[in-house]
C-alpha cells in the first residue's frame, strides 16, 4: 500500500468535506474498499495495536498504543487530509506544521504573570463518541455511518490512543469549541492565551492576575478560576490538580520548557545536557551497547568518517538530540556558535554540521 497520496493536496479538503459514503471514505484514502473494511472492522482488534509503556518525566508509565503497519498507514493518511481540513485557532501551537514550542512561548515573553495549567488524561478522555460526534457536527457535517467509519479507525479500546497518527490532529479539532472560548475568556480579563496538546498557559500584565482564570488561596495554592474551571469541565476534560502554577516576572518562568521573562531562551541546565549527550557520542560512540541510547541522523556528522556515520546511523542512537533541536537557534547553541546564558560551549561541532530537525 501507498504510503503517499496522489490526488492534489488542494482537493483534499473538499472531498472530505463531500464525503457520503463509507466507499467514499477507501477513495479518500486510495485504498480497495474490502481491503479498508478488513483492516478496520474484520481485523481483531488485539491484531490492529501493539501496547507498551515508556516513563514519563515524573517516573510514571506512559502507555503508548502503536498502531500496526496497514493500520498505521491508514492513518497516516488520514492525517494528511485533516490536515488540510482543520483550521487552527491563533492559540493552538500543538501539532500544527507552522508552528512550535518555540512559537508558544513567543506570545508569552515578558509578562508579569504567567499560569500553566495541564489537562488530565488528555488522549483517554477523547473517546469514540466524542470523536463521531466531532466529524457529524459543524463544520464537517459527515452522514453519521462515515463518521462511525472514521472515528473506528481512529480510535482504540473506545478512545484516542496515544500513538496513532491521527490522535494529534483530531485532538485538535475537539479541542476546538474550547479554544475559541478560553480565547475570549482571555481576551476579556487582558491575557494572552495559548495550548500547545494538554499543556495551557495564561498570561498577563496586569498588576495583579484576573480570579476568572486563577486565584491564589490563604494557604498559597494556585487554584483554576471558576469561569476557566467551568469552560474546561464543559467541554469534557479535567484539570491536573498537581500542575497548575501561577509565576510571577521575579521568578522564572517557562512555557513548554522555554524560559520567557526577557527573550525565548532555554534552561541552563537543558543546553548542558545537549552539550553532554553530544561530548560523550563525539568522544565515546553511539552503537548500541553504549548506555546513551540516543538517537539523530545528521548529515554532518559523514565528516567523522563513512564507518563511523553509518555505525552511528545503524544503531538507532541520540533521536533525543533530533527532537530536542527542533527550537531555531539550537543547533547553532550546540555546535558553538552562540553562548546563551553566558556559558562557553563544552564542544565545537563541525561548521558544517546540518541538523534534520
């Protein structure tokens, strides 16, 4: 199976909006209907994911459900087509192509106050009906037996599963009504709003921040405003009790982990572990057995050598190192050519070095 589509990108809107039919739904994605349907609905449902646990930061398991290849490749898709049908507010930054965590904390620079808040159970708590219902009401106004089909293929054990393809993207599209109305809520008490996935911040420069949004208590808890708490609980999510954080401008303050009391920067302590993982891969290697585990393709790095480039390529190590310089400006941190926060670079990277972020 094509894991590209043909028809124009242009097109791609219209005929998803125009969808009628569950055939119509195979055409979409350029796949033989009885291949679709055996896929999605004659494939067991054990057959279709495969499960495991990753740590969170906080130690936490994380389950991820990965699709399996056909499926996979379904979705992926379909992603390139609600991609081109979804239209982000202002605020979203999560999981949109012209946009980043560097973009979200960019509309939060030099605010006097700055409140973060995560949604709990973001992916668990979209569930098959919520998605259906999403593709049947406006804009998309989908027949209710090609909204089944679609939310079928999208969802796993009767919700959004985290990592799919589509999880992001559909997240976004259910999140939609909400964004539009914590944009007002916002807007009336003069802050600045945006959401980059279940992470939320609110910012302002107001003497002192609006109890619409979040207050402080005699005990000196950070507690969601009522009207905030009411927009939220409306719209099917929850709060995460233990991540909500009211900063001010004396104490530092970051938004997606980029810190913004005078320009976009990040955290000391992130740049030197950047300049650690790459130290110990140019000194020590990148194969397998190394306990690293880290994991990037850098063209660059050929000039280490043809063996030593493909041994680092085979192994699968430092992909971390891809991700995390995906903020502009941060290869440039690494491979020495700016000092942030005063530091000298601990290594020099080859001048030449180009980052696929």
């Amino acid at each position: 199976m094509d894991l590209k589509l043909r028809s124009p990108s242009e097109t791609l809107r219209d005929r998803f909006l125009s969808l009628r039919r569950t055939e119509d739904i195979a055409d979409l994605l350029e796949v033989k209907y009885s291949d679709f349907l055996y896929w999605t609905y004659r494939t067991h449902e054990s057959r279709r994911y495969s499960s495991f646990k990753i740590p969170k930061k906080s130690g936490a398991p994380r389950r991820i459900d990965a699709p399996t290849k056909n499926i996979k490749i379904l979705q992926q898709k379909l992603n390139i087509v609600l991609q081109k049908v979804y239209r982000p507010k202002n605020s979203v930054h999560g999981f949109i192509a012209t946009k980043s965590v560097k973009t979200n904390a960019e509309r939060h620079v030099g605010r006097k106050h700055l409140l973060n808040i995560d949604l709990k159970d973001f992916f668990p708590s979209i569930n098959f009906g919520r998605v259906r219902g999403m593709f049947m009401a406006t804009p998309y106004n989908l027949p209710e037996k090609v909204a089944t089909f679609l939310a079928h293929l999208c969802c796993y054990k009767g919700s959004l599963p985290q990592g799919a393809p589509t999880s992001p993207i559909i997240s976004n599209m259910i999140c939609a009504k909400m964004d539009s109305q914590l944009q007002r809520l916002a807007a009336l008490n003069r802050c600045v709003y945006t959401r980059y996935a279940d992470d939320m911040s609110f910012s302002t420069s107001r003497r002192t921040f609006p109890a619409a949004i979040a207050v402080e208590n005699d005990l000196g808890q950070v507690e969601a405003g009522l009207e905030l708490t009411a927009i939220i609980h409306s719209n099917g999510f929850s709060l995460h009790p233990q991540k909500i954080w009211l900063r001010r401008r004396d104490r530092r303050q970051e938004v997606t982990g980029v810190t913004v009391n005078v320009l976009p920067n990040l955290p000391r302590k992130f740049t030197n572990n950047i300049r650690a993982m790459l130290h110990a891969w140019e000194k020590f290697g990148c194969e397998m057995g190394t306990p690293m585990k880290l994991c990037v393709s850098l063209e660059g790095f050929r000039e280490f050598g043809p063996q030593r480039f493909e041994s680092i390529k085979r192994s699968g190590a430092l992909r971390c190192v891809r991700g995390r310089t995906k903020l502009n400006g941060l290869q440039r941190v690494v491979q020495g050519r700016t000092k942030p926060n005063g530091l000298q670079p601990k290594i020099e990277m080859p001048k030449t070095a180009v980052f696929r972020a």
